[in-house]
C-alpha cells in the first residue's frame, strides 16, 4: 500500500515538474541549478522532495525567473488571423499577473500551483493520431488533357533583337502535341506561371525553374541547357494531374498571340495568395488532412534524407564537372599526340622526297596511320564531353535544385506544426489560470449559454470547462491544427512523389546514358579495328600481296 502511495505521489510530481517549468518555458537547465542550491547532496532527486516542498521550490524559482517563450514566429501566410489572438492571450496573461499581485499565504500559492499542475494535460496532439477528409474547391478539368499522348516541350530558341527602347532577348518555342499549340514564351513568363501556381496551390511541390540571370553567356551550349530546364519544368508541371488543368497552365500553352497572354497575366495579379483550406483546390474537391506518429516518423525521416541527397547531388554536379575537365584534358593529350605523329609523317615523307633509292615509304603509312588512329581516339572522347555535359552536370543540376525546392516546400510544414504548437500552448495556459480564477465572467461565453450550463459543476468539470471557454481562440486553435494536419500529410504525399519519380527518371535517364556510351564505345571498336588492319598491312605486305593475286 505504501508503495502504491509513493508511487502515485512521483507520478504527482512529475506532472506538476511539467506543467509548472516545462509547459510554461521555464529553462529546465536553470531550475536544476537552482534545485542544487536550494538542497545539497540530492537537488536533482526528486524523492529528496515532498510534494509541498516541491512546490514551493517551484514558485520561488517562478519568482525570480521568466518563461523563455519561443521566438515570435514568421507568419507562412496560413493561418493570419492568429496574430491578433495572440494579442488577447498576452492580454489576459498580464490581467492575470495584475489579478494575483496581492501578497497571498504560502499554503495558497501552494494550492493555486497544485491546481493548475492538475489542470495541464499532456500534450498528445503530436504522436495522437488525426484524421478526416476536408471539402474543398474542385478543379476543373480540361476535356483536351484528358486524352493520352499528349507532349509538351520547347522545340527551340531564338534571339529577338530589341529596339529604341527595349532590350533584347531570347524567345523559346513552346509546342504542345497532337494538340497543335505553338506558341513563343520569354523567361519571365516562366516565372509568372510558377509564382502563380505556387500562390494557388500551397500544398503541392512546385517544380523548379533556372535561376534569372542576365543572359552575358550566349554560347549554344549554355543556351541549350537553359532550354532543357525550361522544358523539364513544363513537363514536371503537366505530369502533375492536378496542376495540368490549372486554367493559367492551359492559357500558357494555349495563348497564341502575346497581347492576349498580357491581358491574362495582367488579370492574374488580382489572385490572392490561398490562405484557408476552403480556398485550396483539389482534383475530387477533398484534401485529407493527417497527423500520426507513422507520418511524423517519416516527414522527419524525409527531412534528413532531403538534407543528405542535397549534398550528395552538389557532389555529382561538381565531380560531373571534373569529369569534363579530365575528358577535355585527356581528349588534348591525345590530339598532341597524333599532332607529333603528324610531325614524324613529315619528316619521313621529307627524307623519303629527298633521296632517289633506298625509299621507305611504308614508314610514311605507318605515321599516316597512328595520327588517324589518335586523332579519331581524340574526336570520339571530345564527343564524351558533350554526353557528360548534357547527361550528367545538366542532369544532376536540374535534380538538385529540384531538392532545394523541395526543402522548401517541407518548411510550410514545419512552419504551420510551430504556430499550431504555439499557439495551443498558450491557449491552454490561458485556460489553466482562467478555470483556476473560476471567474465565469471572463471566459467569454455568452451569458445565456453559461446559465444554461451552470448545472455541469464546471468547478469541478474541467474537461468541459476546457470545451466551452475562449470559444473563438478554441475555433482558431482548430484551424491551425487543420492547417498543420494537411502541410504534414501533403508533404508525405509530395516527398513520396518524388523519389518515386526519382527512380522512373534516373532509371530511363541512365538507360539512354547507357545507350549513348554503347554506340560511342562501338564507334571506337570501329577506330580499333580499322588501325588493326591499316597496321596489319605494313607487317605482312607481301603475304597480304600474295593473297590479293
């Protein structure tokens, strides 16, 4: 039976431990310190302490130390109205520090600590699990992408010369397959699309775009990989079934003449930024909205492997660089070496024309055939250059931003868990010192509700009290709970999309990178074999003669 009493009282403790310092933001670090002052040889033991000594300990520690509140949050553009309740919570916290002033008896702060320490429940909401669908806006969908086959890429590029007062600049020609569309796009209407689509559909992952620089570089190749972006960027965007029927998509591929696409990025900038669930748009009008300690695992999980992935693919890019440098440095090395063999061809052939007898012109052949053999060794590894340019740097370029967007994009999770955890905590400390205040008056419940539950014992309710008091920051409270429930099961569905398309990518990409290195390696046999033979002859000429006759 006494062990029973000891145990249910450590249990007491470690519950008035959490709600008086670790609930409230006190330092935990400093407390202990404090605690070792306060007894030597045992302040960190709780056993050491009784309950009441405990907590008075606690309120002598609360006397003379502050809460270390979370630093204020940047607001993520979900969830603005919590700002101004924000205000009424500090509000009332400190009509609660001016309401308890007066000097009270140590027995009752002891009772008031004791309370409160009662009233905080633990904080479940996190490993809880959570789950329902929400209704939402329905996207409309375009009867022209629902067929198959259908292709969208940039055919080409073109320089558009400026004038008097503009500046020139390059134009990319956006084709759309069987559909027929062709239509001339500039960087910047690029942009415009992803801003927009990023500012319509919060949850979904946004494919990236090069960065805006000035075009200093014209050079075909720099050109032609800043196509290629471009181009990945459309199809990523068209890939996605829910972004493929957004209307300002379907007016940028469609958009023949660039007064018309004016006209339509002019009305664009009447959209707003989505900034309730109500307001996001989904293929069935539902989003799912989750939170449980599987999907908390693996949005953790994933934030470690983005983070990792990310330096691995800088990795790549910078060795897909040195790559280049050391084919271009051995494909050099090579040329030298045929360039040499061209200057013993003409030597040979120098001293050949210059005697009468004695004439080795098989000597000639011989230094003909090494330059060719090395020359077409050289021009076969110059083409390597190309394939590691376009197959691997703008490859792994394009991937690794595409992993910084989707850094990113995991953020607004974390944004909306940290104001949703904020938030509740403060709540819910405000609820603590009004139900111990028992001042119905300021629980701003309308008074003809609060008669009518003046029959539900609230003093001794605290579950319902909890319920029915603050009604709007309770409302809002629920919001960001609703906000934070989709980012993180949004970012489950988006991190799983895509290392999904990670593999269906990289493995079709690298059979054609593979395909590529075997008709460059079947090239070079050729290069072996003809060289076999050229030197084969100068070997047995007379038998090779012989055979011929």
């Amino acid at each position: 039976m006494d062990q029973q009493n000891n145990c249910d009282e450590v249990q007491q403790k470690e519950k008035l431990l959490k709600a008086e310092i670790l609930d409230k933001g006190y330092d935990s670090e400093a407390f202990i310190s404090f605690m070792e002052q306060q007894k030597e040889n045992g302040g960190q033991d709780i056993d050491m302490w009784t309950y009441q000594e405990l907590t008075l300990a606690i309120v002598q520690f609360q006397q003379i130390n502050q809460p270390q509140y979370d630093q204020q949050m940047q607001n993520i553009g979900f969830g603005k109205s919590s700002d101004v309740d924000e205000k009424k919570l500090q509000n009332t916290e400190q009509d609660e520090l001016n309401l308890n002033s007066t000097p009270q008896s140590i027995k009752k702060e002891q009772s008031q600590s004791s309370l409160q320490s009662e009233l905080i429940k633990e904080n479940n909401d996190i490993k809880s699990s959570f789950s329902k669908l929400h209704l939402c806006k329905t996207q409309d969908k375009k009867d022209l992408f629902l067929q198959s086959g259908i292709n969208v890429y940039i055919a080409k590029y073109q320089r558009i010369p400026g004038g008097i007062f503009t500046s020139s600049y390059y134009s990319y020609t956006v084709q759309t397959d069987p559909i027929g569309w062709i239509v001339q796009r500039r960087y910047s209407d690029f942009l415009w699309l992803r801003e927009l689509l990023c500012k319509i559909y919060p949850g979904i992952n946004i494919p990236p775009l090069p960065k805006k620089t000035v075009l200093k570089n014209e050079k075909e190749l720099y050109l032609q990989k800043r196509m290629k972006f471009l181009e990945k960027f459309l199809k990523s965007v068209f890939n996605c079934e829910l972004l493929r029927h957004d209307k300002w998509f379907y007016a940028f591929l469609s958009s023949k003449e660039e007064k018309e696409l004016k006209q339509i990025q002019k009305l664009s900038t009447q959209v707003q930024k989505v900034t309730k669930l109500e307001q996001i748009i989904s293929i069935d009008g539902k989003i799912q909205l989750e939170i449980n300690e599987n999907l908390n695992t693996y949005n953790l999980e994933a934030t470690q492997l983005a983070n990792s992935v990310d330096i691995c693919y800088k990795k790549l890019r910078k060795e897909s660089k040195q790559l280049l440098l050391d084919f271009d440095q051995l494909s050099n090395t090579i040329f030298n070496m045929g360039s040499t063999c061209a200057e013993l061809y003409q030597l040979s052939n120098k001293f050949n024309q210059s005697i009468s007898q004695g004439k080795i012109s098989q000597l000639d052949i011989l230094y003909i055939s090494m330059n060719n053999m090395l020359v077409q060794w050289g021009n076969n590894l110059t083409s390597q250059i190309q394939i590691v340019q376009e197959e691997l740097c703008h490859f792994f370029k394009f991937h690794h931003h595409s992993v910084l967007v989707l850094k990113e994009f995991m953020k607004q999770k974390e944004l909306a868990q940290q104001e949703y955890e904020k938030f509740k905590s403060r709540l819910e400390y405000k609820k603590n010192k009004l139900f111990a205040s028992q001042d119905y008056s300021r629980w701003e419940i309308p008074a003809v509700e609060l008669k009518a539950f003046q029959d539900s014992n609230l003093t001794q309710n605290k579950e319902f009290s909890f319920q029915i008091m603050l009604p709007q920051e309770t409302i809002i409270q629920e919001d960001l709970k609703n906000i934070f429930a989709y980012f993180n099961n949004q970012s489950f569905l988006e991190v799983t999309k895509l290392f999904e398309n990670t593999v269906s990518e990289f493995s079709q990409h690298f059979t054609k990178f593979c395909s590529l290195q075997k008709e460059q390696i079947a090239e070079q046999k050729l290069i072996w074999d003809q060289s076999i033979v050229n030197l084969t002859n100068l070997q047995y000429p007379k038998q090779l003669i012989k055979k011929s006759t």
